[in-house]
C-alpha cells in the first residue's frame, strides 16, 4: 500500500548534508517527493511518497540522519498517497 509522510526535522540539520544524503536514502527506498531546508535555519522538511514499508525505514533514518547531524525532533504525519511526484528532488 503506498501512502506520504510529511516530516519535520529540528535540530542541527542544516549544512552537514542531511538534505543530500536524505535524497540518497530516498532514491535508494524508491521513494519520490521532496527536502528542503526551512527558513530558521534549524528545520528540515521532508515529503516523501511511495510503499509503506520503504516510508518506515526513510522514518527511522530521519530519526538520526548522516554523520555531523544532531537530531532533536522528528515530527512525522503520514497522509493519503497523491502520486503527485516523478522522484526525490532537493528543494
């Protein structure tokens, strides 16, 4: 069953790499959808779309992202599957 999730990660998260290596686990999942940083400058965003089971493990990776990152908070609601996104872009 394919669904979306939308995550907002607080923490040091901007400029060590999560959006990049967030991509890297996205296209490796199958998934499509977005990062983005925010502007504040301690978030990240993330949509992503695809099997409920890949969306778990790209959750878990959320959790503590690439070396350098210091997660403090994962906010994560999943929401119906749209199909509006052809892969995983960097915003």
């Amino acid at each position: 069953m394919k669904k979306r999730i939308e995550a907002i990660i607080k923490g040091s998260v901007q400029g060590v790499g999560f959006r990049y290596y967030c991509h890297e686990e996205a296209k490796n999942l199958g998934l499509t959808g977005f990062a983005a940083n925010l502007p504040c400058g301690k978030e990240v965003r993330i949509i992503a779309e695809g099997d409920e089971e890949s969306l778990d493990k790209l959750a878990l990776w959320l959790r503590h992202g690439p070396q350098g990152a210091r997660v403090e908070a994962v906010e994560i609601s999943e929401n119906a599957y749209l199909g509006e996104f052809s892969d995983f872009k960097l915003l």
